[in-house]
C-alpha cells in the first residue's frame, strides 16, 4: 500500500511485460456524482496517459477528501507524482 496526502493506493505487481489495470473506489463523501465522475474521469486519464509507470501493476486508487479541491491538472499531476514513487519501489 501507498499512501500520500491525496491518495491511498493498494496494488500488486505482476509481470513487467502485463499491461497495468486501473480500479478506483471513491466515497460518497468526497462530493456529489458530478464530482467524483469528475476526479474519476481524471485519475482514468492520467493512468492511460503513463504507461510506462503502470506496466505490470494492478492498481487500487482511493482519493482523499483534499481531492475534491483540486484543479483537474492538479490531480493528474498529483497521481503521476504517486505513479513515479510506486515505480521507484523495489518490486
């Protein structure tokens, strides 16, 4: 597990030559469905966008409740800042 202030991150690694796979759990409490749709559409993007950092990775993604607040690039930066430390870590 991953955790940073805006994000929890479960994941598992498996083969370096597997595509990566996405799953996000957003609660109900970090907004209406117009707003979790609209981190959701982002961190989606963001994941698709970066493969390089995903490959061989099944992702869980909770949001934080200082999401919400966020810009949208503000959120994709933040995701791929998570993304880059996952990399980092030794398999």
């Amino acid at each position: 597990m991953y955790t940073n202030e805006c994000f929890r991150i479960f994941y598992v690694r498996k083969s370096p030559t597997e595509l990566g796979r996405l799953g996000i759990s957003i609660s109900k409490k970090l907004g209406k469905a117009h707003e979790r749709n609209r981190i959701k559409r982002v961190l989606r993007e963001a994941f698709r966008l970066h493969p390089e950092l995903t490959r061989g990775l099944d992702i869980i993604v909770q949001p934080r409740s200082s999401v919400p607040s966020l810009e949208n690039a503000q959120i994709q930066q933040r995701f791929v800042e998570a993304l880059e430390a996952l990399a980092r870590t030794a398999p």
